[in-house]
C-alpha cells in the first residue's frame, strides 16, 4: 500500500453510517483521508481504476452470512489489487426517532441480512411489527426521519450522523458477527512478516486437477486461509477457485508455490499480497 499520500480518497460503499464507512474510518484513522461515497460495489471499483479514488474498501465476506458474491465477481473482472484488510465486529442497535416510544413501534426497517442477524430478537421483542427491507442499514437510519413509530436495525455512526437515539445495542443473534472487509488499490503493499496472498486460478476439467493444484502449498507447508469456487459466468459450469494463504507473494516459497500452481492452472491472477487483520 501507498504511504506517502497523506491525504488520500478512499471510495466506499454507502450512504454514509454503513459498516463499510465504520471500516474505512478504522484502517486510515492515522491518515487523513478523504471519503468518497458511492451507491454500488461496482462505483467503488471503477473509481479506484479511474483513478479518482486512492483507495476502496468493500465487503467480502462475514462470518454468519458468508462471502460477498458480488465482491468475488468484481475481483475477478479487475485489474485491481487488495493492499490490506479490515475486520469489522458487526455491532447491530435498535435506532429510533427521539421521543418514539418502544411500546409504539410498528415498523422496523433494515438490510435483509441485519433483520435476518436479529431475528431472534425481533421475535422475541416485537412479534407483531412489520419488518420492511432496505438497502442498507444506512438508508433505513436515514429513512426514520419521515416516519413515526418506526425503528431501524443500524450502526452507532449512523444514528450519530442523522441524529437519532438508540434504544438497545447489541442486538444480532450471533455473538461473534464479524464482516471482513478488503481496501483496494492500484498496487498491493510490501512485506510486513505477518501477510496474507488472495488470488483466482482454474484448473482444467480433468480428474485431481484441484489436488494438484494444492500440492504445491501442502509440500511447502503454506497454510491455505481460504479456498471457494464460484461460476465463471464465461461458460455454463465453468468455475474459478478463491484461494487465500499465509505469506506474502514475493517471500520465497511462496513464489515457488505460485509458480508451481501457475503451470498447471488455465488461468492463475494474483489479487495481492497484505498484512492480515488481527
């Protein structure tokens, strides 16, 4: 990752109080960055390669829900790089308009997987209000304001940005709700000692092609972090792997191992090298 831009643009996907503009304030706090907020995953992307974004940082994947598709597939059409990692704890608050009494609420609004997170407790609590699904959890904060005996399922930067009360925290089912976010770049960062490597390869469609492809990790002892497959989309039952590992791309046997695995892939694209989210 770039360290001499001290005042960089960093993209991210919003409107502003998402979990995604909680995990871009956390990764530059020490910088001052400037954010730029977008409408889709897709605008982040293409202003990072445009150039009018530094940086952009995404969802890829949270522990409950699993990975972010759209992210995978984006990765996988760019030419983009990830430069680091941020993982978030997925901090779920029952958000109302000042002076709305809990008692009243009829409606609570929220992203489908914020209301799916906390459906315990809405069935627990609010057995009879309607649950009506938004974009975001941004966006249901936001969309308080023009309605009464009503609440919304978002972040704490949220309620704080459109200045609204929160009720109750820690709502979601799930105590340990993490969502692991990934900053984009032009370039992915040098060796720290405590790195991590993404890349997409497929294999030909031969039996053990998927085993050969992991011997060359196994007998160099390379901790694999992460590996799943998605459709090419280019051809019907096409698919590409994701694969993670401990290390950085330039560290000696992980070259050698990259190498190795390039040789016998159809199609091998490293996505980058970046120090792990502790």
């Amino acid at each position: 990752m770039k360290t001499k831009e001290k005042h960089p643009t960093v993209a991210f996907l919003g409107p502003k109080g998402t979990f995604t503009q909680q995990a871009a304030i956390k990764f530059f706090s020490k910088r001052k960055a400037k954010f730029l907020e977008l409408e889709s995953l897709q605008e982040v992307f293409e202003a990072v390669a445009e150039g009018k974004a530094t940086y952009g940082v995404v969802p890829v994947e949270n522990s409950v829900e699993g990975s972010v598709n759209l992210t995978l597939d984006l990765l996988y059409k760019s030419n983009l790089k990830i430069c680091g990692e941020i993982l978030e704890e997925i901090k779920h608050s029952l958000i109302v308009n000042r002076g709305t009494d809990k008692s009243k609420i009829k409606v609570i609004l929220s992203h489908p997987q914020a209301l799916s997170q906390c459906r315990t407790y809405l069935d627990e609590n609010f057995p009879k209000a309607k649950r009506k699904e938004v974009e975001s959890t941004a966006s249901a904060v936001r969309k308080l304001k023009r309605m009464k005996n009503a609440a919304a399922i978002g972040t704490e930067l949220a309620a704080k940005i459109y200045g609204m009360k929160i009720l109750e925290k820690n709502l979601c089912d799930w105590p340990q709700n993490l969502t692991r976010f990934i900053v984009l770049s032009q370039s992915d960062s040098k060796p720290t000692g405590k790195d991590k490597t993404s890349l997409i390869f497929s294999t030909k469609d031969v039996p053990g092609a998927l085993h050969k492809a992991l011997e060359p990790f196994a007998s160099r002892s390379i901790n694999l972090t992460k590996i799943e497959s998605r459709p090419s989309k280019e051809k019907p039952w096409e698919y590409v792997f994701f694969m993670e590992f401990e290390g950085h791309r330039k560290d000696e046997k992980c070259a050698e191992a990259i190498g190795d695995l390039r040789s016998l892939c159809e199609f091998l694209k490293v996505l980058g090298s970046y120090r792990r989210a502790s």
